[in-house]
RNA sequence: GGUCUCGUAGCUCAACUGGAUAGAGCAGCUGCCUUCUAAGCAGCAGGUUGCUGGUUCGAGUCCAGCCGGGAUCACCA
C-alpha cells in the first residue's frame, strides 16, 4: 500500500466531512524527532476554513482520523501541528509490499527519453579532480533517471579540433624527438600533455624576449614563433592537410588510449561519442542558414554574429571573419545532430562548470532562434568548482589534481586500513585488492557527490580519504554486515515468509523508522531527479545506514525467540541491504559483501 | 562597473523548497567489544544562520539595501 497516498486521501476526507472544503493542498511533513509520531500535518494553513484556530484544527483532524480510519492509530497536537502516529500493522503491511517487490526501487519504463551529456574533456591534456566531479555527476544523473523509467542516452562532445590540441603538435614536432607513449612507456593523455605544457613554458619565454625587445604584450602574444605555429597547424588542420591531420590523429589516439583507462576505473560509460570535428560543420551550415534567415547578421569584415540585446544579453561571433568556427558554431551542430540521431529525446542535460552558464544562456538562445522548440528542453546542469585547501586548481602552479593518481591513491589508503583492521584474514591477495578499489572509489564517489551540484565545493585530501564518519565506507560497511546476518540466518536455515510479515503487530521505535525511510525512497529518487542532485541520494543512503546501524546495536536479532519477529528481522535486514545497494549503484560505488 | 551566484557549529556539509527548540560528520571530551563485523553505537560540548530593515500567524529559506567571497561579461574552449 501507498501510506502517503492512503493518508492525505483520508485527510481530505476528514477535511470535506468536518468543514465541508475540497482540499488539494496539503503540508504533510515528517515528524520532528522530538514528538511521537511519523507524519505531520501543518494546519496553520486550515485555519481559514475550518474558521477555528490551528490547534483545535489539528485537534478536530487528529480525532477524525483516530476514530475513522485504519491508519492512524495515535496524534498529539503541538501548536498548529498534527503529529500522527501510523499503526504499525500498517508499517507491517508497508514492509510486506516492499518485501515482496523485486524490482523496489526500479520503475518500469515510462516511455520518455532523455539524453545527458557529460565528461566532454579536452584532448590535449589528462583528466583531473574537476572532471571527476563532472564525471561522477553526470553518470549517476543519469542513472537516477533511469531507475525512474527514463531510457537514457550517455553522450560526451570529445573536443578533439581547435588551437588547444595544435599547441600540443606544434611542442611535440619541435621537441618531441618522436616520443610515443610505448617508446616512454608514459599514458598516451599523459605524453601529450606534457607537451602541452612544454608549448606554454616556450610560448611564455618568448613573449618575454619579444617584449623586451619592446613589442606590445599583445603583439608579442601574437608573435611568437611558437604560436604562429600553433595557428598554422589549425588552419592547414582545417584546409585538410595531409601531414598535419596524421598527427592529429596520431596523438588524439594517445589521448583517447589515456582516457578509456582513466574512464573504465572511473567506472563511467556512454553509449555515443561525438566528436567535434565531426560536428563543428553542421553548426556552420546551420549559422550560414540563420544568416540567410535574417536571424544573424554578418559585420563588414565578413564575420557572423548573433545580437540578444533584446534577451539582456549581449552581442556574441558565431563564425570568425577568415569562415573558421568558434567554440559556439560546434554546439550548435552537436545539439542539432543529436536530435537527429535521437529523434525519440524529449530534452538533454549538458553537465557542464558553472564558468559557462552564460555560454550555455546563449546557446539555448541560439538553437530558439534557429526554430527548434526542443531548445526549451535543453538544460545546463551547472556545478560548481572544486576547490583545494591551498585555493583554486591552477595547473600553472602544479596544483592541479590527477584523476588517475588520486583513484590510485585512494584504492591504496583504502587498502592500508583495511589491513590494519584486520578482518580479511580470509581473502586472498586478489580479493583484498577488488574490495581495496571498492572501497577506496567509494569513498572518493561519495565525497564528489555528497555535496549539492550546485555548490562550489572544498576538496580536502586528509577529509577525503576517511573511511568514518559521513562517507561512502560507513554505508558500505553496513551494507557488509548486513550480508554476513543474511549469510548466518542462510547456514540457520531461517527464511522469512512474506506472507507471514503481517504477523508482527509491535515494532521498535528503530525498525519503524528504517521502515519509513526505505518507503520515502521513490521520492527521494524523484526529488533527485527534479533537481538534478545525487546529494539527495548520497545522503538518503547515509540516512538508511545510520538508522539501519541503530537498530542493528540496539537489538541482537538472533537472540529474538519470537520466531516470527526473528523472520521478520532477517526480512528487514534484506530490504535494507538491498536499498542500500540500489541506492549506491545509482551514484556508481558498489557494496562489498565483506569489508 | 553590469549580470549571476554563494555566505549556516572550529572545519566539511544538511535542512523535504515558507513551518516546531536549525541537524549530521570530522576535530575535542565521556561511556559501550566473552554476544550478528567497534569502518559501529550512546552521550557531552559547540549557533545572534554575514549585517540592517521589510513581507506574514510563522523567515536560514521570499523582497530591498549594505558587507564579504566566487563566476562571467573573448574572433579561448
């Protein structure tokens, strides 16, 4: 049975029979720990139409309730709030649907498709601690709607072309002595950013000869050999030379060998990859179309523009004066060729920085302008930085976070402390180091996702790598004890009977309210998705262990003589373990059975 | 300067979108392993929710103005 269903129908009830209104309003709240009960009506909000003062409101309500439904079985009114105590054969008779249900947890499909978009890295330099953050939030975004019925689409724009990747040819070809990644045994992402920072230690010198030599600091920008030849690498890389397209395809592939290393221990996936030099084209077409449309317009020096003064925005070029396509051109072909590849999409989610909700302002803008109604289904799933103790990440400082280093570092802390506690005597070597990954990618997943989206957020080494406390561990942890009860009621040959759930007439106060979370699930899963936020499962599943663990100290389950509550426990236990789990898999950390 | 955004315990974060005496974790202090895993549990202490007004039965939450961080306003991506 649905009890938030069954309930506010009944308080509509009371409502219509005791002040003769149709209600469709209700504030049904959980109960404050400090008051019994589990529901909470607010009534200050009543008081209008039932023309009596909130108390004597709730009072009313609360009496109504009492001695005409099934439900409820106790209130008390504090001030104009309704606490109301749900039976707990009720509670029982929750747990038994939720028993039962294989698949809690998981909605069949509804038949809507969306798309999300993440990662979308550069490709002229390694993944780090921020593309962890987009990675993590994407991925599990995505899986949050698809535990809802969504069929969902993982995509990433790999921003292969443009004068970032030249920068990085152009270092290699001048000082490489043709370096590959075999040859120094060096991770193809990580070959070639080492010279993307070898272009920029290059590039900053001789601004500074050219500028005491007295050029301007902008001219010298300009000037120097180094970037002249970056630039002509992108133009003979988009006039098609032969030469320089080979290269281009030859460190990209360094990168893309890099990166499916890095992805696979991330655990991310996608089922498309689009490629900007796949689609940077279309959005020309398409800019060259608005222009004939009158929707742009072109400057005298032949550049394209597009003008959303009207919009509070401002002017913004769309293609450059010499035709070539700015980093807005491309998003418009990416988005367009993704409807056409998904003609089923209702809307996508472009998990990208907070530094570019202007940019992602403007694109939607755009692709409005342009005549695609979708445009409104478009969303900027906009997150904040992270940032270090020491400030924000600047790789010119080297303060710059490696994803592959910091996964590795936090499988190899996860696995000192597991050592230390001893309590996987019975694994073997290979055993130890999968839970170590587990473990170590857990805490690290949860640390990334615990925090809302929205929010800038401080990344603490030290806090990081706890395994106590408010982490992904604590949950797995339970999770783990939970199997080795599961594992002992099994070898006891206990085997709770879910028709015999209802048996249980009394519950602790504990089990009613782990019962009461598990079935706030699905609207936590939605509240999730309404807000783009695996904090709001991160933290639900925090929530779920620490009140399953309080139950869990509070009472030895197989000192239980009650043969029936025994059952009952073990069937507990189950569901919450298998929350847990769900929860979890949703933010991509998985559940060891032993920890 | 314009626009956007954030400011909650010593630190890191919550607060069901306007509801009760603002909650967790870490750090500190005190207890609990002969019993299902102590990566746990129970407790103590810690707050003028940046400041000042306003809206209302009720404001951390909404509005205005200050103060202080951050982002953005590129023919970079």
């Amino acid at each position: 049975m649905n009890i938030d269903l069954a309930l506010r129908a009944s308080i509509q009830d009371s409502i219509k029979t005791l002040f003769q209104t149709n209600i469709e309003q209700l504030q049904l709240q959980p109960t404050n720990a400090e008051f019994e009960g589990s529901h909470t009506l607010v009534c200050f909000p009543l008081a209008k139409i039932s023309k009596k003062n909130p108390e004597q409101t709730a009072t009313a309500i609360g009496e109504y309730l009492v001695t005409h439904t099934e439900i409820v079985s106790r209130y008390n009114v504090v001030k104009g709030f309704l606490n109301l105590v749900i039976a707990d054969r009720v509670w029982a008779e929750v747990f038994q649907f939720i028993y039962s249900d294989k698949n809690f947890g998981l909605l069949p499909s509804n038949g809507k498709e969306w798309m999300v978009e993440y990662s979308s890295p550069n490709t002229n330099k390694p993944l780090h601690l921020g593309h962890l953050r987009n990675n993590f939030l994407g991925y599990s975004v995505a899986e949050i709607y698809k535990a809802l019925g969504y069929r969902v689409h993982k995509v990433q724009i790999i921003n292969d072309r443009g004068i970032h990747i030249c920068k990085s040819m152009a270092a290699w070809k001048l000082f490489g002595q043709g370096e590959t990644p075999q040859s120094s045994g060096l991770k193809g992402d990580k070959l070639v950013g080492k010279y993307y920072v070898e272009f920029d230690k290059h590039y900053k010198i001789q601004i500074k000869e050219l500028m005491e030599k007295g050029a301007t600091e902008a001219d010298a920008e300009k000037q120097a050999p180094i970037m002249k030849q970056a630039v002509e690498m992108l133009q003979k890389w988009e006039a098609k030379d032969e030469a320089t397209v080979q290269l281009w395809k030859m460190m990209n592939g360094w990168v893309y060998e890099g990166f499916s290393f890095t992805y696979k221990r991330m655990g991310v996936d996608f089922e498309k990859l689009y490629y900007e030099s796949d689609t940077y084209l279309l959005g020309k077409d398409e800019v060259l179309r608005g222009l004939a449309q009158g929707v742009f317009y072109k400057k005298e020096d032949g550049s394209v523009w597009v003008d959303l003064s009207s919009d509070g925005l401002d002017q913004k070029v769309l293609l450059r004066a010499d035709g070539t396509s700015v980093y807005m051109t491309q998003d418009i072909g990416t988005a367009i060729l993704r409807f056409r590849d998904f003609p089923k999409i209702e809307g996508q989610i472009y998990t990208v920085g907070n530094e570019q909700e202007y940019h992602f302002k403007v694109l939607f803008l755009i692709l409005k302008k342009l005549g695609y109604s979708w445009a409104e289904k478009c969303y900027h799933l906009s997150y904040g930085m992270v940032d270090l103790p020491s400030g924000k990440m600047k790789s010119r400082e080297g303060t710059v976070v490696d994803a592959d280093d910091l996964m590795q570092e936090m499988a190899e802390e996860a696995e000192k402390q597991t050592r230390e506690l001893g309590k996987i005597d019975d694994l073997t070597e290979e055993q130890i180091k999968s839970l170590s990954e587990i473990i170590g990618l857990g805490a690290l997943k949860f640390f990334l996702l615990k925090v809302d989206p929205k929010k800038r957020m401080l990344f603490d080494p030290n806090e990081s790598i706890q395994l106590q406390g408010h982490t992904g561990p604590f949950i797995q942890y339970t999770h783990a004890r939970i199997r080795a009860i599961i594992r002992k009621a099994e070898a006891m040959e206990i085997k709770p009977n879910r028709n015999e759930l209802t048996q249980i007439i009394s519950l602790e106060p504990a089990e009613r309210e782990v019962i009461f979370m598990v079935n706030n699930y699905i609207n936590k899963l939605n509240e999730a998705a309404r807000d783009y936020s695996p904090a709001v499962v991160a933290n639900f599943a925090f929530d779920l262990a620490k009140g399953y663990n309080q139950f869990y100290q509070s009472i030895p389950i197989f000192n239980e003589s009650d043969q029936a509550k025994l059952k009952f426990r073990i069937a507990f236990s189950e569901v919450v373990a298998d929350v847990l789990r769900k929860s979890m898999k949703l933010l991509g950390i998985e559940v060891p059975e032993k920890m």
